[in-house]
C-alpha cells in the first residue's frame, strides 16, 4: 500500500495550499443529496459517507456485531476473496476505510482521477456485494477478542468502561461499541447479514466529496451506489438516560497511578448556548497549558502531567467529560480542585484576557482544518450530520466572536453543576 500512502500525502499537501473551501449541494435524478467542493488541479478525489445508527443498532444479545461487520467490509466482496480485494485496491491505488461509532458508520474513500470509474464499480461491488466468509469471520472476531483481553488490562479503557456502564445502564451508550468476549464469540454470519442490512438499508446517507469530480459525476455516484437498494426504516432508539449523580466510584487495581475519568451531563449541539458552552470548555479544559484546569492541577500544584475536558454530542445524550492521572497519594486532592474550580467558574467567571485568548485561538485555528480534501470532506459529512447548513463554515467564527462574559457567566451556572460531577477512579487512592 506504499504508492497509495505516497501519492495520498502529496496530494493532500498540495491541496492544503490552495483550496478554497466553496460547497455545491448536489442533488441526484433519485433523490437523493450531497455535497460537494470540487478541485480540479489536483486529479485526486476523497469521499466521505455516513450511515445513521451506528453502533446502537446492534440487536439484542449481539453487542459488538455492527463493529465487527464493519471490520469485514475490507475482506472480499462479489467475485474476489480477501486477498483479492486488497490486490484490486492496489492496483487502484484506492484506499478504502470503514469504521464504526456508536451513532453512525463512516466510509472513507480516496481515489485518483484516472481510475475514477473503475474506483467508483469496486466502491458499488464493496458496499453492496460484501462476502462476509467464515474465514476472515473467524480470523477478524479472534482479533477483535484479543483487543477486548487487552482492554479488559489498561486503566484508560477500565476507567471509560465503568463510567458509561454506570451513567447508562439501561441503553447501548452503557456498553462499548465492540462488544465484550462473551457476545463477540457468540456472533455468527447470520448475526453479521443482520447488521449489514440495518446499517445500510436505510434513508439516511449523508455523502460529501472533494476534489477532481464535478456535480453530475457525483450524483452519478449516489445513485449507482445508493439509488437502488432496498430501504428499511432505522428503528427508534430511546434518549438514553443519565444515571450518574455526584460523587465517585473506585475500581481496585494495583498501580501506582490513579487514572480518572469525570464528568456529568453536557449541553445539546442545537441549544442557543452551545457556543459560549464551547468556548467555555475551551478555557476550563479544552486549550492544552493554557487551561485553568492544566495551570491549576499541573503548572501551580504538579499533581498530573496532563488534564482535558471536552464536550461530547451524541444523537441521544450529551456529556462534559474529563480525564487525567495522577499518583495514588494525590488522587483525592486533584478532585478537589477540579470542584473547586466548577464552583469558582460559577462565582467569579472568566477573566476579559481568557475569553479574548480563548476566541483568537478558536477562529484563528479553524480555518486551519481544512488543510486537504480528506479533512474537508469529514468536516462536510459531520456538519450534514448535525443538520448545520453550508454557510456555517463562514458563520462559525462570528458564532465564536459574539460570545460575551456574561454568556459565559451565564452558562457556567447553567451547565457547570459541581454537584453532578462523578468521578471514576481506576487505581487505589488513598485520602
């Protein structure tokens, strides 16, 4: 796969330099929709495909099918075997990558312009002629059993684990994508069919491309690919239901680092306050050393080497989240201060400095993203996701500029609540 990676990277750097970042939405003679920015001075051509569901379609007793139908869909399809498959995206120089979330399932593709048809049959022959044999079933599940026995080891995955098993119980966000051993091993081709035809028999797709295709090629493309297929109705998921108020919970294990994730209910992408909740994120845990988190626990007291927070937006829960480590001996200090700086953000707020430092950065930053046709392309396909429009590109940072102290003020009140803070504690802290 070298002369795809070498030729992928070139393009990509040549593309970062002058791309300009212009949106067509394209709407094909089925119906069906993407979007599209074309550049034709580079003859290379990434697309980004979404299917809903993701993860959280896995059927009763068969967590971890989803993912691991995911992992076959680069093991043959239609007349060539495993071996076969991968020879044919060779000799394409094609790279093809699926890859599964707990909300949706992404397909990534990168061709050149010179094998664009031949590119787009092997996509269709992939995507809805997949072989699923028992060879590469056995061999990807022993993989994906391993990586579980792994996990089942690391402090980081424990801590993760134990958090969303507890703030969700009673939903699939509670348990992880790939599965555990006993429903991985328990997993046959039947169960894998299943999960192939409820991820992409569905209405929802989500498609963007970016590079040497024009409109009418790429509404060809949607319809070979998608124009024909059988459609089901995805099946209603729940909103998934916190479970976790405050305090923490300690998993015994013998290690001389308490590693900790924390956290508590976020803010939804669609609520007027995301923004000042973004930029506020950004100033409590979200900008690397310049964080009052990293200055207060590590650059004042030393107590980690690093800590983050981050907001995570799923279709059906949303969370402030944390993590960081640190010895034994000053596991229960570090939480101290991390509650206090939740109430000290809600008393006093943030400095005039820190929110002109926090919205240089933000807007300064973002045009910075899309730095080649892969990036742009994800970037497309998740805002369609999250029903934002094409002119939020050249919107967002004004979105940015226009959060005041007050909205920060405001919204640390709201979202900021240091008596929901949950903490899980992998390790054996002492008090």
């Amino acid at each position: 796969m070298s002369r795809i990676l070498v030729i992928i990277f070139l393009l990509t750097s040549l593309i970062s330099k002058s791309f300009a970042t212009t949106v067509t939405e394209v709407r094909s003679q089925k119906g069906l929709s993407a979007w599209l920015v074309k550049e034709h001075s580079i003859p290379f051509v990434a697309i980004e495909i979404r299917l809903k569901g993701g993860a959280t379609l896995d059927r009763d007793g068969k967590r971890g099918a989803v993912y691991l139908m995911s992992a076959l869909m680069n093991e043959g399809a239609g007349d060539l075997d495993s071996s076969q498959f991968s020879a044919e995206m060779e000799r394409l120089a094609l790279k093809l990558d699926f890859d599964v979330y707990q909300d949706s399932m992404s397909i990534s593709v990168k061709f050149l312009t010179e094998n664009k048809d031949e590119a787009i049959d092997f996509l269709k022959m992939a995507l809805l002629q997949p072989r699923f044999d028992n060879e590469p079933i056995e061999r990807v599940r022993n993989q994906v059993i391993s990586i579980l026995g792994s996990n089942s080891k690391d402090p980081n995955k424990i801590s993760s684990k134990v958090f969303f098993q507890k703030a969700f119980p009673n939903h699939l966000y509670g348990s992880g994508k790939e599965g555990s051993i006993e429903t991985v091993s328990s997993i046959n081709r039947e169960d894998i069919l299943n999960a192939y035809s409820d991820i992409f028999y569905q209405k929802e797709v989500f498609i963007s491309a970016v590079g040497d295709i024009s409109e009418g090629e790429l509404a060809s493309l949607i319809d070979k690919i998608f124009g024909n297929i059988p459609v089901n109705e995805r099946p209603n998921i729940d909103r998934a239901k916190y479970s976790l108020g405050g305090g923490s919970t300690v998993v015994d294990y013998d290690t001389p680092q308490s590693v900790v994730i924390f956290g508590q209910q976020g803010i939804k992408r669609d609520d007027s306050d995301f923004f000042p909740a973004y930029v506020l994120n950004h100033i409590l845990g979200g900008s690397g050393f310049g964080s009052k988190l990293m200055q207060e626990l590590r650059e004042k007291n030393g107590l980690t080497y690093g800590i983050s927070t981050y907001l995570v937006n799923w279709e059906n829960a949303d969370l402030l989240l944390g993590q960081f480590s640190t010895s034994n001996e000053t596991a229960y200090k570090a939480i101290n201060m991390i509650k206090d700086l939740w109430k000290e953000l809600v008393i006093n707020g943030v400095s005039s400095k820190e929110l002109e430092d926090a919205k240089t950065f933000l807007t300064g930053a973002y045009p910075l993203r899309f730095d080649g046709n892969s990036r742009i392309a994800n970037i497309l396909v998740g805002m369609q996701m999250q029903g934002l429009s094409v002119d939020y590109i050249k919107n967002r940072n004004k979105k940015i500029n226009d959060v005041s102290l007050e909205d920060l003020k405001r919204v640390a009140s709201k979202l900021l609540i240091e008596d929901e803070l949950h903490f899980v504690i992998v390790g054996r802290p002492t008090s």
